[in-house]
C-alpha cells in the first residue's frame, strides 16, 4: 500500500549550503516541515518581532555554533522559544546556511503558526510559544525516502544490528551523534546515521532513536534509503555515502 505523505515535498538547491565542505555528490534536498497552531488570524505584532528576533538569533549562532537554544520576552503572552541543531558532521558555515534556510522555509509555510518545526538533512529549526528545552518529543515522527529504490527484505537482521549498535554509539558521543558504514547481506554496503538532539537525557536519546527505527516497519521496510525525523532525533539511511568524513567528529566512521 502507497504511503501517504503527510508533508509537502520540496527540492531546493543545495549549492548555496555546500560551501566549504567537501563533496562531489550532494543530492537535491528534500525537507519536512509542520504547522502546529495555525490559525486564519496573523500573529500578534509582538510575537512577531519576537520571532524575527528569535530567528537571527539562531541564524547567528549558528555561524559558531552546532546546537543552540533561546526564549525572548518576558511577556508569557507573547513568549517565543527558538532552537537549532546541525547535524554533527557539517562545518559551521553550513550549519549557518542551513538554519538561515530553515527560518526563511517558516517564515514562508507557517506564518499564522505560533509552533512550528523545520527538518532540512543538515539541520532541524523549530520554535513554539510553550516551552520544549529538555523534553523529550519523538511526534510527529515524519519519514522520507527514496520510492525509486525498493529491495525485498532491505531491513533484515543485518541492518537491524546496525542500527541497534548505532544507537547506542550515538547517544554515548559528545554530540549525541554517531555515524557507521557497513556491509548488508555481506555484499551491499549501507551509510547510516543517527543524531540526537543535546537538550535530552542519553537515555531519552536512545529511547527516541528506537521509536524512530521503529517507523521503519511503517513506511519503509523494504526501501534502500530512508530518514526519519522527529523533534527531539534523527535516523538516516542510504546505499551512498552522505556524510562528511573530514568534518566528522572524533568517533568517527567505524
């Protein structure tokens, strides 16, 4: 049965994202987003500007920083939480260019949102009115994968070893992210990755992870190359390499 997209489907360029990482092989870029709270009545003027405020915040913090997060006004009416997460192996510059991206994309798709949330494959921007920060969110979990590449029992024993193994490495590492590279039916080679959000427990992280990889039995068991995104973590998984390994950190690919 066809999986229903719940999200629109959008391909931007990844030209202006790429500069200073090394790659060759950049695909266009899919990205994800969800409304919450939307309303027919325009924002408030004040929530507004917070939230513009809010939105160069996190872009400029993203120049030098991989993860970050802020409120503004001490008005609880109007009260606007902000945070960003680049992925671990992207440099800062990427990470700016992404998360500028990502406020840009909710501005255009979410203006009468007073919630809302922005998954890009190298960044994720959501903000809300209620406060988020350390709170572990694994809905809505949204999928992405390419219908073109279906292989029967694709997410066998093999890659279920995997992704287990995976999900421990990452909720362990510095960043909560982790990458691994391996052979699937000792013949195929697959690219996986995993990254949780830093304002979570590792417990929380490796619980979040498993829900995710549980959607997989869902909408793609039988696809060579998914992702999985939700608030609080990410899982990716493809037949071509993806990340970045001279900006990887220190764990590495293994």
């Amino acid at each position: 049965m066809l999986y229903q997209w719940l999200f629109t489907i959008k391909f931007i360029s990844l030209l202006s994202f790429a500069a200073g990482n090394n790659s060759s092989n950049i695909p266009p870029l899919d990205y994800r987003y969800q409304c919450l709270n939307q309303s027919s009545v325009p924002l408030s003027i004040t929530y507004q500007i917070n939230l513009k405020d809010l939105f160069t915040y996190l872009s400029d913090s993203a120049s030098t920083n991989s993860f970050g997060h802020i409120n503004l006004d001490d008005d609880h009416q109007n009260m606007v939480y902000g945070l960003y997460l680049c992925r671990g192996d992207v440099n800062n510059t990427l990470c700016n260019s992404c998360v500028q991206n990502s406020t840009t994309l909710l501005n255009q798709h979410c203006p009468n949102s007073t919630s809302a949330i922005m998954w890009l494959p190298f960044c994720v921007v959501r903000y809300s009115n209620q406060k988020f920060f350390g709170k572990l969110t694994i809905k809505p979990r949204v999928p992405m994968f390419d219908a073109t590449q279906n292989f029967s029992g694709e997410f066998d024993s093999d890659a279920r070893i995997l992704m287990n193994g995976l999900i421990q490495k990452g909720s362990e590492a510095p960043l909560m992210f982790g990458t691994h590279v391996c052979n699937i039916n000792g013949t195929q080679t697959r690219h996986a990755l995993v990254q949780c959000s830093r304002d979570i427990t590792r417990e929380e992280c490796r619980t979040c992870l498993r829900n995710m990889v549980e959607e997989v039995q869902n909408c793609c068991m039988e696809k060579k190359v998914w992702h999985v995104f939700s608030p609080s973590c990410v899982v990716m998984y493809q037949t071509q390499p993806f990340f970045f390994i001279d900006t990887l950190p220190q764990q590495g690919v293994q």
